[in-house]
C-alpha cells in the first residue's frame, strides 16, 4: 500500500501533480488549488492510502511539485 500526504493550505494549483497523475489529482473550480481525489483531511494534511499501481506516478507527481508539499511513502 502507498499513503499519500497532501499540505493542501500551501498548494500554488500549479497542476504538475495533475498530469502526473490524474486519477488522483484534480484542480478545484472554487479557489485554484490542487486536491487529492478521495483524501482524507485532519488538521491542514490531506492522506489517502493508495494501491501500489499508484506508487509511481503519484511519486512522479510528487517530484514535479515546486512548492513541494506531496509526499509519498511505501506502507
């Protein structure tokens, strides 16, 4: 399984994450930044667990992000 750690409240809605990764990734319509599809937020972190057939792209979406506030971790 794959966590992914999410620091939406800085998030630049730069859309690096989204192409990487769009099965995962979505732009919010509301205010411009970034979400994690299907994330769960507590206190300003958004996690979701993940299949391992995510582990790649979603580390590539990660490494794309310049502010960078994804991270990625091996479950």
């Amino acid at each position: 399984m794959v966590r992914i750690l999410f620091y939406r409240q800085k998030c630049i809605g730069c859309n690096a994450c989204v192409e990487a990764a769009p099965e995962r990734w979505r732009v919010s319509k509301k205010d411009g930044r970034c979400n994690l599809i299907n994330g769960k937020e507590n206190k300003g972190i958004h996690k979701a667990i993940v299949n391992m057939d995510e582990y790649e792209p979603n580390l590539q979406a990660a490494a794309n992000c310049p502010v960078k506030i994804i991270q990625v971790q091996l479950v």
